[in-house]
C-alpha cells in the first residue's frame, strides 16, 4: 500500500493527510469482565451483561435477564459499562454467526446497560481517541477476516486471545476528525435505532389489534353500518386443500440456473419470501405443485421445533415458476387473504405446537386439516379484517424499507470514510 492509500474515498472538506495505520492495542485500554456468581443472582437490582445477552449490533433487552442487588453491585464499578465503551466477546459462537459470536464488537450507548460478565472486554479510549469512530472499524470484512484467522475452537464454540486482538491494525486520524466522523455516524445511527423502534412499535400495535380482532373484542359494521351475522367454528380442511410439497433427489438439483425454484423453510424469512438461497430442479411438476398466487406456504417439517408452522402469503412474485418441497405444503383457499393473518395467530401457533410429531418435529397435512378455528360467517367481514391487518402490514413493510436501505447507507459510509 501506498502513502497516497492512507486517506479516505469520502472526507470531510476541512480535513486533509494521510492516517497513521496503528495497532488497536495502542489506542485502547481494556478490562476483562468479571466472573460472577449464579448463587449471587437476584430478581431486580444491577444487570449483568453475558456473551448471550449480546446481539448483532448492540445488548438485548428480550429474553432472560440476570441481576446482582444494588448493594453487591457497589463492589464492581470497574466492570459497569458507560457510554462510549466497546465490548468484545472472546468466547462465544462461530464468527459467521448473527448473535454471541465471538470477536463481535458492540458499542454501548447508555450509561445503565450493566455490569460486564466474563469471557468478554470492555475497551475505552486511550488519550483523545474516540471509540465511536474506532468501533467503525471492528464491524468491517477486513476486521472479520482477521477475527476467522486468530479464532480457535471446536465445532460449537470459538475462542480469540487479547493478544491477538490486540493485534489489530487500524488507521487513526486527528481526534478532531475522529468526532466529526463519529458525530456524523451517531446521527445515521439514530435515525436507524428510530425506525427500529418504529417498526416494533407497528409491529406491537398489529399483534394487539389481531388479538382483540379474532377475540371478537372488535367487530366491524357492514356498510350500511349494520353488525355482521354471528362467528362460526370450521375446520381449516373444509374451508380449502393442504398439498403436501415435491419429493426430488439430489440428481434433479441443477446447478446452471436452469430449472424450477424449490421453495423451502430457509426462504420464509421476517413474513417475507427470500430468495438470496436457491435451489433449482428439473423435475417434471404438476400442475398442483405449482406454486399459485394467493398460495399460503408452511414450514410442516425442520429440525427446529419453533418453525413448524411459519408461514407466508404468496403474492406478487416474480423470478417464477416456483414449486415447494416436501417439508412444506400449501394451503389453497378462496379466502386465503383473510386465512394469511389467521395464520400469525396465536390460536394458530398453539394449535401446531400441540399437534408436533412425537419423534419427529412436523405436523402433518392431515392434522392441519383438523384444526379448527372460530371465524367470520360473512366474507364481507372476512375482507375487512384482512384489508385493514394488510394496510397495518404495509406500513410495516414501508418502515422496514427503509430500515434496510439506511443500514445500507451506513454500510457505505463505512466502506468510504475509512481507510
């Protein structure tokens, strides 16, 4: 690399130089995190922060959390996270990984996240360096190709050493500069902590409405504002046709592009069809494996009990023909709009769980015909459910939208405003 290499595609006006490339080690401290006592957990108080505590990009506030009481804490200021500091695991899952993986970095925003628990780091700023640009580097494919390099485990769990991470080679600018970038970041990362809260506050809103909707607590009018006649229970096999999916051998797969997409589990991913994971075949289809708009597609048989039974409304697709394999079926009725948000029902969710094989995670097309369920007698009311849950959807996907592209957007910013 050449000095005329150490300066960024993307720079502010004001600044000018070449960066100085300089191992992390010699820009931060660190502290390693304590290994605290399950005896001496408690039900409120002080959080302590574990390497599962930890997601793709910042300490989740879901799941099972863990606390020391106020008094114990007081021993442990030196682990407390504050704003500003930087955590790393170095034990944790495999670097590709979403979540826990080690070498992760994440960037604490918040001055009441916790106390630190081992097997993790807590980095903070040497002299004038700045940890919000720094941290920039640690999230790069340069960062992670080094992280698969120095990681050592087996095939469950991976481990890092604090030499090694040390190691690390970044490039640093002026501390002035530093802020500017880091300002400029902090400001990007609002607005996509904004529309995440935005997405979980529709997302939130949606599940209440559907539960007060399928409980009958919130009934619609027809329009001459009149009620609709009384719910009735059905059987979900009287009301359409389960088809159970197409069973190919490895010698159908083509690997040159040609041939029919076989949707499987792996492409129903956040209630859309993802199409990032392909498989092609060239079999001969039936005309009822096609895959048809309006079709409902549902996970029936995984090796993961939690996605029997996830589901998704075929519509609108394109990149067709598609078919769908044996661990899934299709469920074909005229009132699949409506059946599509019966689907993301708990009353749904329930019923399959009660239902899973004894040996094998799957339920089959037989017992998905008997499930039953109380619903509207009139179609009419049936749409208004379905266009008002759909409109509510929209939004969701609208916000979602542009969640991803301003993701992207930093994502870009990262690749240009560093060396």
């Amino acid at each position: 690399m050449t000095a005329k290499q150490h300066v960024p595609e993307l720079r502010f006006p004001e600044f000018e130089g070449e960066w100085e490339q300089i191992k992390i080690g010699k820009l931060l401290s660190y502290i390693k995190g304590f290994a605290f006592k399950s005896a001496d957990y408690c039900e409120d108080g002080e959080r302590i922060i574990r390497v599962s505590d930890l997601g793709a990009d910042k300490i989740k506030q879901t799941g099972t959390k863990v606390y020391i009481s106020l008094e114990l804490s007081k021993k442990y200021n030196q682990y407390r996270l504050i704003n500003g500091d930087i955590i790393i695991t170095t034990v944790g899952s495999k670097p590709n990984l979403i979540e826990s993986a080690v070498g992760r970095a994440i960037y604490v925003d918040s001055d009441s996240e916790g106390i630190l628990n081992q097997n993790m780091l807590k980095f903070y700023p040497k002299d004038e360096n700045n940890t919000k640009f720094l941290h920039g580097y640690l999230g790069s494919k340069r960062y992670w190709d080094y992280i698969i390099s120095i990681q050592r485990g087996n095939a469950n769990q991976s481990n890092i050493t604090v030499q090694d991470l040390l190691e690390y080679r970044v490039f640093r600018t002026k501390p002035v500069e530093q802020q500017k970038i880091a300002a400029f970041l902090t400001a990007v990362d609002d607005k996509i902590q904004l529309l995440t809260r935005k997405k979980a506050l529709l997302e939130q809103y949606k599940k209440g409405v559907m539960q007060q909707l399928f409980s009958q607590q919130l009934r619609f009018k027809d329009d001459a504002g009149n009620d609709f006649p009384d719910w009735e229970e059905v059987r979900l096999g009287d009301l359409g046709e389960n088809i159970i999916g197409l069973t190919y051998s490895p010698s159908n797969v083509t690997r040159d592009g040609s041939g029919v997409i076989v949707l499987r589990s792996s492409n129903i991913k956040n209630d859309r069809l993802i199409l990032d994971d392909i498989v092609r075949v060239n079999s001969k289809i039936k005309d009822k494996l096609q895959v048809r708009d309006k079709d409902i597609l549902i996970c029936t048989r995984n090796g993961s009990q939690r996605l029997i039974g996830k589901n998704i409304l075929i519509e609108n697709f394109e990149n067709g023909p598609f078919t769908f394999g044996a661990f899934m079926s299709v469920f074909r009725s005229p009132i699949n709009h409506f059946l599509s948000h019966l689907f993301k029902t708990d009353e749904f969710k329930d019923q399959v769980q009660l239902n899973l094989g004894a040996r094998i995670n799957q339920i089959t097309t037989g017992v998905l015909n008997e499930f039953t369920f109380i619903i509207p007698a009139s179609n009419k009311e049936q749409q208004k459910i379905a266009s008002f849950l759909s409109a509510i959807d929209e939004k969701i996907n609208q916000v979602s939208t542009q969640l991803q592209h301003t993701q992207q957007y930093k994502k870009g910013l990262l690749q240009k405003m560093f060396v």
